[in-house]
C-alpha cells in the first residue's frame, strides 16, 4: 500500500504525521521504525498518528510513536504539528481543537504564523503517577550515577521527566549522563532527562535526551517539565523563555494544580508517500 505522511517539525524536534482517518491502515511497529529510519525511511523522531476520536467530547485521537516502535503517552512538540496538520489536511477549521491522548484530553488553539498554544494540562508530582521509584514526593531527589550522587528534580507531564540542573548546557557531560539516567533503576519505564541553564528568572536554557530516542533539538513537554520544576524550586517566574537548540518555546505555569501553556512554531516540511 502506498501510504501519504507529512513531514514536519517543531524547533526542530521532527515528525512523520500519518492521517489515519482518511486512509485505511493499522501502523505496525515495524513500519514505525521504518518511516523514523534516517537511512532508509523518511527519517524523523516520533511518528503521529490522527485518528477518528474514540471520545465523542473531543475532535480526535492522537497516537504517538518513538523511532524504536513503542507507544509513548504525549508529545508537545508533535501535539502543535498535530494541530497545523488536521487544519492543512481540511480534517477540521476549528482553530481551537480537543485531543485525546494517552496521557488524557489536551486543548490546542492555533495562533498566526503556525504558532500553536497548547494546554499540557497539570503536571504530576507524586512518585507513583511518574513513575518514580522512591518512598514518599520530595521537592528533589538523590540519584547515584556511575558513582556520583546527582540532585534530580521529577515530574510528570503526561510522561516521565528527570530535571538537571547544570551551570551549562554545553557541558560534555550530557552526553556522558543522558543514557545513564534514562535507563536509571529507579525510573521503572525509564525518563526524558532535561538539563537545564538558568540564564535568568524568565529565560532558561535546555537539552533533553528523550527516553527510546537520545538528544533531540526540542522537547515540549521536556521545556514543560524544566520550567516547573524551575518555578516550584523559586529559581523561575511564572513565564518562561525556553532556549532549545532548535528553537524557543514559550511555558507558563501558575502553580500546583494548574495547567502548563506551551507556545510555539511549527513547520511543514514536505509531503510523500512511501510504500508499506
């Protein structure tokens, strides 16, 4: 079968976007890992999958995929892509959309210029929903790595996020400490690890090596989970700049129990087919 996909990408951070509404076909993991391959697919690093919503609330079912084959819960990054891509495929003229994840009902509002304000919902400190291996939620926690104790911060923003704080984000050692903490003991379904510069109150800087995928050039909820973990620490004001190697993404959060705004750009990169 011949199947249509989008290429696109959000600061950088890439997608193969797949409209499995108007075309008839069950993505198996092995075609994941084909459309991802760099060499001999399309190349990207997810996979999104739109579908018909299985909730009548909503507008439609969002399936998410990282290069490995595996099902992951929420992708900021790709849920912006996600939401110039319905508009572009005629699939909805809502400017305001409701998506269904795994990870539970997210709202996307399309701005001017391909920006996309996403709601990422509340995040989720306690140990058991990250899932964080630990007896009782602390504001950090001390992680042995190769022989080094680390102070870590966690959180949950639809999926597990380990924060570091760094003096700078051009340190060697994140190469070094990336695939140690994401495959760490106590992350039981292993954890994107964030490594984050305080440039000043209302700007950070960030990398993240995302968990089944390495360093990507953006992480949503990534910038998400920093900038919270930033603000409950009292180092960040409500608004954040988050400055990724592939571009800026926007975050507010205004406390517990509320929900993080993430804005930023998206871009089309080219349309295809490619035999399945």
């Amino acid at each position: 079968m011949q199947l249509h996909f989008t290429k696109m990408h959000g600061a950088g951070n890439d997608f193969v976007v797949i409209d499995l509404i108007s075309q008839d076909y069950k993505l198996r993991p092995q075609d994941v890992r084909r459309l991802a391959d760099r060499h001999f697919g399309v190349g990207c690093d997810q996979v999104l999958v739109v579908e018909a919503p299985h909730n009548p609330k909503v507008d439609f079912h969002y399936r998410i995929y990282n290069a490995d084959g595996n099902e992951v819960q929420q992708c900021g990054n790709g849920a912006r892509c996600f939401a110039i891509f319905v508009r572009e495929k005629n699939l909805t003229r809502k400017r305001t959309i409701s998506v269904e994840t795994a990870a539970g009902i997210i709202e996307l509002r399309v701005l001017r210029n391909h920006e996309v304000e996403v709601d990422m919902g509340a995040p989720e400190f306690e140990p058991e929903k990250i899932p964080l291996a630990v007896a009782a939620r602390q504001q950090s926690y001390p992680l042995l790595v190769d022989s080094t104790e680390l102070e870590i911060g966690s959180v949950s923003m639809g999926n597990p996020h380990a924060i570091l704080r760094v003096e700078s984000t051009s340190g060697s050692e994140i190469e070094r400490l990336g695939p140690l903490i994401e495959s760490h003991s106590d992350f039981p379904q292993h954890v994107n690890v964030g490594f984050m510069q305080i440039v000043s109150k209302k700007e950070i800087k960030l990398r993240v090596y995302e968990r089944s995928v390495g360093e990507t050039l953006a992480c949503g909820t990534g910038a998400c989970a920093a900038v919270v973990y930033g603000i409950s620490r009292g180092w960040l004001s409500d608004s954040v700049t988050v400055a990724l190697p592939g571009g800026k993404l926007s975050v507010s959060w205004a406390g517990e129990g509320q929900s993080v705004i993430m804005t930023g750009p998206t871009a089309v990169v080219f349309d295809g087919t490619i035999k399945i």
